[in-house]
C-alpha cells in the first residue's frame, strides 16, 4: 500500500502565473481554507506558519483577500470559474516585504514539483530571465522568512 502524500499548505509568495493548473487551483483552495482560518471559522490550520505573514499585518483578512484576488485574476486569464464572491474586493493594501532568498528558495520549490507534473512548464520557467513575486509582495534583500520550513528537495 502506498504511502499517503503529506498535504502541506503553500501560500506562494511567487507570482500564481508560475503555477500549474492542478497548482493554481490548489492555491486559490488554500487561499480560502486560509482565509477561513483567520476569520475564526475553523479549528484547523490555527497555526500553520503561513499564515503569520498575514496575522502580522493590520488587517489580516483584507491583506489575504487582496492576495487572493491576484490568484483569481491569474484564474480568470485562464479561462477558469473560480468564485470572486468568496472574496471581498478592496482597496489596494501597502505591499508586504519578501526577501529575496525566500522567492528563490519557492521558485526552487516550485520547479521540483513541476519537474515531477508538468514538464513543458517546468522546461519554461528553467529559463525565467527574475522571478516575479507575487503582486502583494516586494522583494528586498534578505534571508528566508522564518516561518518557512524547509525541505528537502527529492
């Protein structure tokens, strides 16, 4: 029998045209589990590390709607039917810093799962002249956040 596969969830800090299908729709999912978390409507996830980034902000649901915007936008180029009612549209929100180290570490991360999944997107990125945060974010020069937990890559 074989082993279950560790669900983990990812809030990409890479901008969500990088991803996949199976990606892109696992992140817009995420995103609403998330955004589930910080408004008090489930027990799980209550602590997973992703989610400080927005706990840390003044206004952690609004900062995770404006984030999920993004994805649904990337959804919409896509031709795909995700629910824009299950997020609440505001106003444009400062953008969150990022270190640099921790973009490439999930670029890294990213490529390894498509290396795995999609191989024409994962022979497309290989040659991505910078990577592209995603649009709440701004990069600047730093190390991994610490939050982040590492794996190693198979």
């Amino acid at each position: 029998m074989p082993l279950a596969v560790q669900k983990i969830m990812r809030l990409w800090s890479l901008h969500p045209s990088y991803l996949d299908s199976a990606g892109l729709v696992a992140l817009w999912r995420e995103g609403l589990l998330a955004r589930k978390v910080l408004s008090g409507q489930t027990k799980g996830y209550i602590h997973h590390p992703q989610l400080h980034r927005f706990r840390e902000t003044p206004h952690p649901l609004q900062t995770l709607d404006a984030y999920l915007k993004a994805v649904y936008d990337e959804s919409l180029r896509r031709g795909y039917h995700f629910d824009p009612q299950k997020i609440t549209p505001m106003e444009p929100l400062p953008l969150l810093l990022l270190p640099d180290k921790q973009l490439e570490y999930e670029f890294r991360h990213l490529l390894n799962k498509l290396r795995k999944r999609d191989l024409l997107r994962y022979a497309s990125l290989l040659t991505a002249p910078f990577i592209l945060p995603h649009p709440l974010f701004r990069v600047e020069p730093g190390e991994m956040c610490p939050w982040e937990k590492p794996r190693e890559e198979q």
